[in-house]
C-alpha cells in the first residue's frame, strides 16, 4: 500500500514538474521487450531496429575505409621501427620496440542491462496507461469547475470563454468516442458500434454530450437562454455522476462503487412494486378529497406528490383531517374519513413491507457479493488500464492534437502501403529464438503430462489389481465357510433331535407321575370281571393322550 501511494505521488509530482522525469525508476530495454505492448508500439521498435542496422551497417562501412587506412600507416610505421632496431641492435644494444601486445580481456558476468534514454523515458512516461488516467482526471475536474462556474452565473447573451472551453471539451470528447469506435475490434462498423456500447458510461456519455449540445444551440437564441439554462443544470448531474468512473479504480472505492450499482439495479424493481401502491393512494387521495378540481397538470403533479413524501415521514397533518362544516369553512367532504384509514394501510406497504423487505435484500447481496467484490474490481480495473493504454496521452480539449497525429501517420502509412488500422491490444511479441524456447517449454510439459497420465493409469491399474484380490479373497472366505455349513447343520440337527428326545421322555414321566394313585395300582381282575378290564383301558388312553397334548404345546 506504502509502494503504491508513493508511485502515485511520484507520477503526479511528475506531472506537475516535468524534470522530476528524470529520477524515475524506469525498466531497462531489455526488459521492456518482455512486456505486453501494443502492436503499433511493436512496429515501431522494428522500425528503430531496422533504421540501427542501417546505421550500423553505414558506420561499419566507414569503419572499414578508416582500418584500411590505418593498416597502410601502421605498415609504414612497423618498417621504420625495424630499421631503427636493426640500427640499435649493431650498436649492441638489445631493445624490442614494438613487441608488446595487448590482449582483450574476456567479458565475464551477465552484460549489464541498458538503460532507457531520455527521449524513451519521456516517450514511456506520458504513454503509460496510469500516467494518462491521471492527466484526463485532472483536465476532467477543471472541466467540471469550469461547467459548475458557468451554470452558476448568469449566462449572458454574448458566449464568454468558460462556455467556449467547455464546448470544446465535449466536441473533443465526442471526437475521442469516435476514436473508440474506430479501434474497437470488430470488421463492420455496427459490430463496432455494438461492442463499443456494452459499456453503460459509453451509452450515458454520448446521451449526455447529444443533451448539452442540444443546449448550446438552444442558448444562441437570446430568448430561449433560460430553457437552455435548465437543460445545462439537468446535464451537469451526469458529469458529477461520472466521477464515479474515476473512484472505481481506487482499491478502497471500487468495491463499493461495484455494489452501489448492484444495489442500484435491485431497487429498479422494488420502485416498480412501490409505484403500484403509490399511484393506488395518490389517484384515490386526489379524488376523495378534490373533486370539483379541472383536469391541469398539477392535479397529476398532486397525485404523486404528496404520496411519495408520505415516505420519507412529510405526512401532511392539516389535510387528514381538516376541520369543515363549520361557519367561516368549507364544506365536508363526502367520505374524508376514508383518507386515514387508506393512508395507514399505503404507508404500511411501503415503509414497513417494502422499505424493510428492500434492506433485507441490500443486506443478502453484501453478504454474497463482498466476497468476490474485490475480484470483480480488479477485472474492471484491467478494463480501465486497457482503455488508457489504447488512448491518446493529451487529454480534452487538447486531444484534438493527439487526433490529428494519429490521422497524418495512417494516411502516411496508407499512402506507403505499409500498415494499416493497428490493434490497441496488449500483446506479447517475441523473437523466433524466444518462441522457440517456449515451443520447447510445452513440449516439456506436454511430456510431463502424458508420463503423469500413463503413472495415473498404471497406479489405476494396480490398485484395481489390488482390489480383486481383495474381492476374491472374500468370495474364497465366504466358500470356507459355506462348505462348512453343512456339517453345522447336522450337528444342530442332532442336537435338537436329542433335545426333543429329552424333553419327550421327561414330559411322559412327568405325566405318568401326576396320574392318581389308584390308576397306578395293580388292579384286582377277577374272571369275567369285562367292567374293570374296560376302566383299565380308558384310564391308558386317557394318560397316552395327556402327554401328546404335552409335547404338542
């Protein structure tokens, strides 16, 4: 935030004294290669390099004619020397002239970068996109203290300057839309136009520029200067509106501007649902309470009027219920005593349901929307840089100049048939042994890719592997011990066979033991006694019977 605020000072200190240019922190050219830049800047460096070749080319050339020259003066030079040491050396003195050599010392470390000159530095100053927001936010606020000054005042038959400068600044902002339109991508012009205007402040700043020239020509007549007056007054609320274009791209700001028009377009439609009980009231209040009234505008202005400042707390005490019938007053109404009890149930609607229904709503988009209103701010600032990048550094009204520079170097470049309309996109240009690199690049992560894919696939593969496995070792189980099912079911079985016999075989003695004493005794039979055999009998079958009953509960 430190860094920011200071970068921002520095630039507008800069502004203000053009030589503090100088102390700037400028990127090397080399790095400014590695930038996006836009494609007329790209032509342009192209254009540099090819006229450094030929200079370099026509240099090298003279370079050449002055070593020529200066090997035939060193050829001279080496043959007087060697007489000269032939002289020495007869005279016994031993002496190398001209031997000593110097070698160029190898280059070692990285080449240091090169540093912008001064015509780039001014050149990358004034042409940085945070450079020309700030200078159209100035001239944008001298001409808005101009505007203000000339609706304040009063406005003369004779066009004085403050109204001039302001003419001219919106006939050079109309020039600069069109400049807009023209560099929007698209091939036909109504695809341009269509592109143009998916941007709200495009749409409102031409209604507003058709609006005030409409006003300008109405004030050249002396008479109509007061209705012009009040088309100026209507048009100034748009220009101060505008200044929230300048706050969005504030990091504090643009947040909340990007949820003042959010909640801006909620409301369109709670002022829809509040419209239907207004009018409701407004038109019923009219009507019981003024009914000699002739159709004029003001009974419409009346139907309105009161019943939208019942909203804000105006209730309009003196006419809910007025005193009438009385000497000295008008005469009653027929049904005012219906006024209050509608007025209870409009207002009821429309500050307690509405009102507080449309701050429920304010309160779920702040809490869904904060979130991620930094991020949506951050995409409309990276639309911002953009526009700035593609715009003229010279601001209204003085953006003609910059107009008419850009119309003489395409008519030039059309007449040479060189380049055409440029795209105003940042784009990244690199050299064939930079594309290279990066074609290598993807080729290695197309590689890493495809390793990493066959890896997932063979780990796929292993753990499905691993999973069967495990699958069938619980069917193998799972055959265990149903192979063993059978013999559990015998031995159950046994074991309930024997548990039945047990309890057949207690049940019958516990049967026999309850049978009276005298059936247990043996009895006395005596011959041709066939009424004691038959007793005998019965008391058996009654005791086998017994016990069956026995088993069976």
């Amino acid at each position: 935030m430190y860094a920011l605020c200071s970068m921002l000072l520095q630039v507008v200190f800069a502004l203000l004294f053009p030589p503090i240019i100088l102390k700037l922190d400028f990127k090397s050219e080399e790095e400014l290669q590695l930038m996006p830049q836009t494609e007329e800047e790209y032509f342009y460096e192209i254009d540099k390099e090819n006229l450094d070749i030929e200079e370099s080319e026509r240099l090298d050339g003279t370079e050449n004619e002055l070593e020529e020259i200066n090997d035939e003066e060193q050829t001279d030079v080496d043959s007087k020397k060697s007489e000269a040491s032939s002289v020495i050396s007869q005279r016994g003195l031993i002496a190398n002239i001209g031997d000593a050599t110097t070698e160029a010392e190898p280059l070692t470390g990285n080449k240091p970068p090169k540093p912008l000159k001064l015509k780039k530095k001014v050149y990358e100053f004034y042409g940085a996109p945070i450079t020309k927001f700030w200078v159209h936010s100035i001239a944008y606020f001298i001409f808005l203290f101009i505007y203000s000054y000339t609706v304040l005042i009063r406005t003369l038959p004779v066009i004085e300057w403050n109204e001039y400068y302001v003419l001219s600044y919106v006939v050079t902002l109309s020039m600069e839309k069109v400049r807009e339109i023209a560099a929007t991508d698209g091939v036909r012009t109504w695809k341009k136009i269509r592109v143009w205007a998916n941007s709200g402040w495009n749409i409102c700043d031409t209604i507003a520029i058709l609006t005030f020239i409409f006003a300008f020509f109405l004030r050249l007549d002396p008479n109509i200067i007061p209705e012009a007056r009040v088309i100026y007054s209507i048009n100034i609320i748009y220009w101060y509106v505008r200044i929230l274009r300048i706050l969005s791209v504030s990091k504090f700001l643009g947040p909340l501007v990007t949820l003042l028009f959010r909640y801006f377009y909620t409301m369109a439609y709670f002022v829809v649902l509040l419209c239907v009980f207004l009018f409701g009231y407004g038109v019923f209040r009219q009507s019981l309470l003024y009914p000699e009234n002739e159709p004029t505008w003001e009974s419409l202005r009346n139907v309105t009027f009161q019943p939208y400042f019942m909203i804000y707390g105006e209730l309009f005490k003196e006419e809910i219920d007025a005193s009438c019938g009385e000497p000295g007053l008008d005469a009653c109404v027929t049904g005012r005593w219906l006024n209050p009890l509608v007025m209870t149930f409009y207002l009821l609607m429309s500050i307690v349901l509405l009102l507080n229904m449309l701050i429920a709503v304010f309160n779920s988009i702040f809490i869904r929307k904060n979130p991620v209103a930094l991020k949506i701010w951050m995409f409309q600032r990276y639309a911002v840089v953009l526009d700035y990048e593609g715009a003229p550094s010279l601001p209204p009204p003085f953006i003609i100049v910059s107009h008419i520079i850009i119309l003489g170097k395409l008519l030039h470049r059309r007449s040479r048939l060189k380049y055409g309309l440029f795209d105003r996109s940042l784009k990244l240009y690199l050299d064939e042994k930079r594309l290279e690199l990066i074609r290598d690049f993807e080729e290695e992560c197309m590689e890493d890719l495809v390793k990493d894919k066959n890896k997932n696939e063979r780990l796929a593969c292993s753990a499905n592997v691993h999973e069967i496995q495990e699958q069938l070792k619980t069917i193998q189980y799972k055959l265990d011990a149903f192979s063993s099912l059978p013999s559990l079911v015998l031995n159950k079985i046994e074991v309930i066979e024997n548990t039945i016999k047990n309890k057949h075989s207690g049940k019958r003695m516990l049967s026999i033991s309850k049978l009276p004493y005298t059936m247990l005794e043996t009895p006395k039979i005596r011959q041709g006694d066939k009424r004691s055999l038959e007793n005998l009998k019965s008391n058996v079958a009654n005791s086998d019977n017994s016990i069956s009953h026995s088993e069976n509960d």
